[in-house]
C-alpha cells in the first residue's frame, strides 16, 4: 500500500513549490533532502541577525506576473534592485553597461558618443579578423569584441570570465556569448523584468511556507534508501541530478561550482553594496556578496553594527562538491540527451530543476515550471 502521492527528492524551490500545489490538490507528499536543511541553494544560514545566502547571492525577479503574485501571497518581498558594480584594479564600474558604465569608462556623457565609441570598437574587432582571414568568431574572445569592443572586453568580462570558466576565453567557444546587453541611459538594475525583490525575513520564510503541513525528511539520501522510498510513493518528483539518478550509465555530465569564504567583519558598512565583481584575472576570487544590503536600506545597515561579507571562487567540479551550472557544451547536451530519453519513458517520475534537467534555471523560472505540472 502506497502512503504518499509523492515522493518529492529535494527540498529547493522546485519541491517546495510542487509540494505545496500537490497539497492544496489534496495530495500527501513526502519531501527529503540528503542536506541538514530545507531550502536547497537558497537557503540562508543566520549570522549577525543577517540573512547569509550560503550558496550565493539569489534576487527574484520576473516579467511574469502570475509567478510575482504566487510568491508575493506565501509572503512579502523587499524593493531589492539588483545593481552590481565592477572593480577592476581599484576602479569602480556600474553594471549592465549602460551609460554609467560608458562614462567611467570614456568619460563620455551623451548616448550618441556612446553608440560611436562602441562602432568605433567594433570596426576595429572586425579588422582584426579580416586581417587574420577570419570571418567569424572562433571563440569567446572574439564574439565578446565584436559585440561590445576590446575596452569593455579587457577590462569588465575578460577575467571575469576566465575565472568563472577555468580557462582563457580564447579556449571558450563563441556561442557562451551571444549578446551582451548595452544600455544607452543612466540605469544600473541589472534585471529588465519588471518583479523584483528578496522575501521579506529571507528565503527560508519562503520555504518554510511553502512546506507548511507537508512531511520532511532532512539527512535523507534518496540513492541509500531508494527501493523503500520508491515502494511507498505513486509518483516521484525528482531534483538531484539525472545522470547520478540512473546510475551514470552513460557517464558523467559536467558542472562548474562555487565556493565561499564567510568572514564577520567588525563594521556595519564594508562596500556599500550587496554585489561587487572582481574581474581583473589576478584577484582569485570572482565577486565579494555583503549579505545585509540585500535586506537593509538607509539608515538600517547602520543600525545593525556588524556585517557579514562572502567571497566567491568558481572552479571546476569534482566527487563530493556541489555542482552548479551545467557546462552545457556540446559533448554534454549529447550525454544529456541520452538520459533525457530515458527520462522521456518514465511513467511515474517528473524531473524538475537545473540538476534534473542540466540547464541552468533563474528562480522564477523554477517557480513557473511548478506551477505548470498543475495547470490541468
């Protein structure tokens, strides 16, 4: 006899928001997780009385305002704008490139100057690769200069890049940039949608509502107790990653991961900012996160007289660690479309998220491919 609908593998976003649809339909679900915690990879740890995002910086956003008014009635969120700013060698730039941006960087204060200076850079890539007898770009170097120019390139994405990826960007293939977004008025939100924000009292609220009533199970690993698990479920929703789901049979598909050294420092300012990129190439680490600006404004971060600050390193994934962002080149997606077939003829497992899917997915996509499992 089957006690649960569900069995849902992975307490993130996607089993919560399933859980909580299948809920409201009646269903009983039963949601593990092999991790202490729920939440998956926006799970905040408390420090400081500051909601630390353990593994990285998570803002919502969306154009989608079916998704908005979902996670805004489990509970509020903040007026959080993304606006990153870029260090390079000292020098502050603001983000996406916009005219901020094209002004730290030329000292030029119109759009038109704007538009010039960018065609004036991207004839000179143009140029380059004819005089090599090249017609398109090879590689990531390349594409990067024809879309934005070699300033921009060298200073803001170069490095950047190279540390995010593990290697130069002239080993990248082209197509990991297909466009890069230019902005031509004095705007740093880094999102175009129209949503934005972070829960308010930080994502663990968010959970914790979403699995409100619903049975848990943390420090449960799916793949050690998968035949009695499985024996009590009429369906599986699973989020871990496909290809450890069949056993690696045809090998394994690659991810980048991150981590993160934590300090509290002794201030209750450190950069002004929750985001600062790192991208000359000597700097190890990729950005610096300050945890409280995601939550605190004005006056409030003063209030609070610590903060706490995350440095973040990319490198290549191995047994054990955390995996991250599929590297979705081509020898990959073609592993990957071997277990999606076998994934196609399951009759009583859905496979959901970015492990389960190998695709790298924003939060709010998460949230609209849940709530799409119930529409019918």
């Amino acid at each position: 006899m089957k006690h649960y609908d569900y069995l849902i593998v992975g307490a993130g976003l996607f089993g919560a928001v399933f859980a909580y649809k299948a809920r409201q339909q009646g269903k009983k679900c039963l949601v593990i997780d092999r991790r202490p915690h729920l939440g998956g990879n926006i799970y905040c740890e408390k420090i400081e009385d500051i909601n630390v995002h353990k593994y990285g910086a998570h803002i919502f956003h969306t154009s989608n305002k079916e998704v908005w008014d979902f996670v805004n009635s489990i509970v509020e969120f903040n007026r959080y704008t993304n606006s990153p700013v870029a260090n390079y060698k000292g020098k502050l730039y603001n983000l996406p490139f916009n005219m901020n941006t094209f002004y730290q960087m030329w000292g030029i204060t119109t759009p038109a100057e704007a538009v010039a200076k960018l065609n004036e850079q991207k004839a000179e890539a143009i140029a380059r690769m004819k005089a090599q007898g090249i017609s398109e770009p090879r590689n990531l170097e390349e594409q990067a200069q024809l879309l934005i120019g070699k300033d921009i390139y060298e200073t803001l994405i170069k490095g950047y890049t190279e540390k995010q990826w593990g290697r130069k960007c002239t080993e990248l293939p082209a197509f990991i940039i297909k466009r890069l977004p230019v902005r031509l008025v004095f705007d740093n939100n880094y999102f175009n949608d129209k949503y934005q924000g972070i829960p308010v009292g930080g994502y663990n609220v968010l959970i914790e509502r979403l699995l409100d009533g619903v049975e848990t199970r943390l420090e449960c690993d799916f793949f050690v107790h998968r035949d009695e698990l499985t024996a009590q479920a009429e369906q599986i929703v699973f989020t871990g990653a496909i290809d450890e789901f069949y056993q690696y049979r045809f090998g394994k598909l690659e991810y980048r991961t991150v981590h993160f050294e934590t300090e509290v420092k002794d201030c209750s300012n450190y950069q002004g900012n929750a985001v600062v990129n790192y991208t000359e190439r000597e700097v190890p680490y990729t950005r610096v996160i300050e945890h409280k600006h995601f939550e605190m404004f004005g006056a409030e971060v003063d209030d609070c007289p610590r903060t706490v600050i995350s440095r973040e390193y990319s490198s290549e994934w191995q047994e054990g660690s955390e995996p991250y962002y599929p590297v979705n080149d081509e020898r990959n997606n073609a592993l990957y479309q071997k277990y999606k077939a076998l994934a196609d003829e399951e009759k009583n497992v859905i496979f959901g998220g970015r492990l389960a899917e190998y695709k790298y997915y924003d939060m709010h996509h998460i949230v609209e491919k849940a709530l799409n499992h119930f529409r019918s």
